[in-house]
C-alpha cells in the first residue's frame, strides 16, 4: 500500500480550490485537477473516492480556516457577551476577506444531504461554538434563549444573508462599499434580543 503524501494532499486540496474559484464546480473532472496538479488522475484516487469527495474536503479545510479564525478572536476576549460578539464579527470579517471561499462554501458547492448526523459534526463546528457560547451565557443568566442551537443556527443564517447580499451586490447601494456596517447593524439588532440587558452582568 502507497505510503500517503501530506504535501501532495496539501497541494491537490489548493489546485483544486483553485480551479473552483474559476469554474464552476460541474465544469471540473478529475483530470482537470490532476493536470493542474502535475500528476496522474489515479494519484488523486488515492486520496479520494472521487469528486464529490474532493470537494467535500476542500470546504472542510475552508471552514478549518474560518474556525480557526473565529476561535482567535473569541479568545481575546473576556466576557461571554463579548466572545459571541466577537463570534459573528469575525464569521463576518472572514467572509469579508475571503468572498470567494465564502461564496463557494456556503453556496456554489451543495450541501452534503446524504451524511449522517455524524458525518455532518465537522461541517458545523464554527456553529457549535456559538452554541456553547450561548449556553454559558444563558447559564450566566446574562443571555436569553430558550433554545440556544436553535438562536445560534437563526443568527448564522441571517448574518450569512446579509454578507451575501453585501458580495453580491443585492443589498441598498448605499452599503455596497461598506459590508462591515450593514453587518454590524444585523449584530447589533441580534445582540439586544438575546442580550436584553447588554454587557451588563
């Protein structure tokens, strides 16, 4: 058995999103990306089934980088009110200075509804941490949410729609130049439901 490549794996991951952010993704075959990676398209095979899998791992490596980022940012803060803030900040400012992954992730590339609920876990990490950060709030009784998952998925959903239309130009022109403001209006709003009293404790 072939001993695995981290760096071809590496390299065939980034050609590969590449090639996305120029194609859409039914425009790509295995064998456009083994040419741009230099190598044969049985190579590829070895690391994944096929396509479809492939892509599946360039957008978890895309989330990768957007948890990571989100969970430097909400390390840097104290309170729990300041760390969800934080949390959609940052998923804002990624999807800001990443558009085309951002597009691409959340929706140039279908969702994988035939996992199961544990296959889906990875996909949903950055979620999860705005789970337990509301959890702990409403523990602190600095926040309230009846159904915390439930807040959270509604928050991402909503923040994602409003960084959408600011990349896709389909929100008021008076905010096309100016996404950070049309976001920071949206949790802002969010905020003051779930935490009715702010910042204090």
């Amino acid at each position: 058995m072939r001993t695995a490549d981290p760096e071809l794996e590496k390299m065939i991951l980034e050609k590969t999103l590449g090639l996305l952010m120029e194609h859409e993704p039914d425009q790509i075959g295995m064998r456009d990306i083994a040419r741009a990676c230099g190598i044969s398209a049985t190579a590829i095979y070895h690391y994944y089934q096929d396509k479809t899998a492939l892509f599946e791992a360039v957008k978890l490596d895309c989330l990768g980088g957007l948890k990571t980022f989100m969970v430097e940012k909400i390390t840097a803060e104290q309170t729990t009110y300041d760390k969800v803030r934080a949390s959609l900040e940052a998923f804002a400012e990624w999807c800001f200075d990443n558009p085309q992954k951002a597009l691409l992730v959340m929706g140039r590339l279908k969702a994988n509804t035939t996992a199961s609920a544990e296959e889906l876990k990875p996909y949903y990490e950055c979620s999860e941490l705005g789970v337990h950060l509301l959890e702990q709030a409403v523990r602190e009784h600095t926040a309230v949410s009846d159904n915390p998952r439930l807040d959270t998925s509604v928050a991402v959903s909503a923040l994602w729609g409003t960084v959408e239309a600011i990349l896709l130009n389909r929100a008021d022109p008076s905010y096309w130049q100016s996404g950070k403001k049309y976001t920071d209006r949206f949790i802002t709003m969010y905020l003051s439901v779930i935490f009715p009293k702010g910042r204090n404790i």
